[in-house]
C-alpha cells in the first residue's frame, strides 16, 4: 500500500497534576486539507475553541508498514510543546 499524506489538527491543553500545570495534547482531528486545519488554527485564534494552542500538521503514513514521515508544522497558535516534543 502506497503512503497517504494526513492532515491533523492537534489541539493542547493546560491541565493540572498536584502542583504543576503541565501542557498536553488534546484530542487530534483528523482534516479533509490543509484548509481545513487551518481554518481550526483561525478559530483558536479568534478564541472561538477553548484551547491553549494548537498546531495543523501535515504527514506521510504508510500504516501497513508501519511508516510514518517528519510532520510538517502547516500553522500553530497559542501554547504548543516545543521542537523536542513530537505531535
């Protein structure tokens, strides 16, 4: 089976463990395109979903082998883990 580029817009929360507030991913919605994530970005943006950030991604996957490409970051906002943090 040949590889299939996905869309997913993933979206972060602050959440609070004991005495911390640590940054973690939401649920992630798989998108129809790259718009579409976008258009996500946008509301998050706008402050029309309740997030702390959010990214739109764009990656290769191959799921019968088991491959997966490099994300490429279409768009973010707000709060998102850095560079050493995969989505």
């Amino acid at each position: 089976m040949a590889a299939t580029e996905r869309i997913i817009f993933q979206p972060y929360i602050w959440r609070k463990s004991g005495k911390r507030t640590i940054l973690e991913p939401g649920a992630a919605v798989a998108c129809r395109n790259a718009e579409d994530a976008l258009r996500r970005i946008e509301k998050v943006r706008g402050g029309l979903l309740s997030v702390a950030g959010a990214q739109a991604v764009r990656i290769s996957v191959d799921e019968e082998a088991g491959d997966y490409g490099e994300p490429e970051v279409l768009g973010s906002v707000g709060d998102v883990p850095g560079e050493d943090i995969g989505v």
